[in-house]
C-alpha cells in the first residue's frame, strides 16, 4: 500500500497533461486574436478594392 501511494505522488503524468492543456489554449487564444485582427483589415481592403472597381 506504501508502495503504491508513492508511485502515486511520484507520478507526473496529470501534471504534463495539464501544461499541455494550457499551452494548447494559450496558442488557440493567441490564434484567435491574430485572425480577428487580421480579419477587420482584410474585410476594409475589400471593400476598398470594391468600392473602386464599381
């Protein structure tokens, strides 16, 4: 039973999985802003190039 308990304590792997939840969510956020910022000026250089072609 002693045995197990340190194996227990000693065992990292819950640990590694959570860095990894987090660094995934840090990069989808990171993501997410770039698109969004990207996104407005794209959507105004469209409709610049529109609004001279018309």
């Amino acid at each position: 039973m002693c045995n197990l308990l340190h194996r227990f304590i000693d065992d990292q792997s819950g640990v590694t999985a959570i860095e990894d939840g987090l660094i995934a969510a840090l990069i989808a956020v990171a993501i997410i802003t770039t698109v969004f910022m990207v996104g407005s000026d794209l959507k105004s250089t469209f409709n610049s190039v529109a609004s001279n072609l018309a």
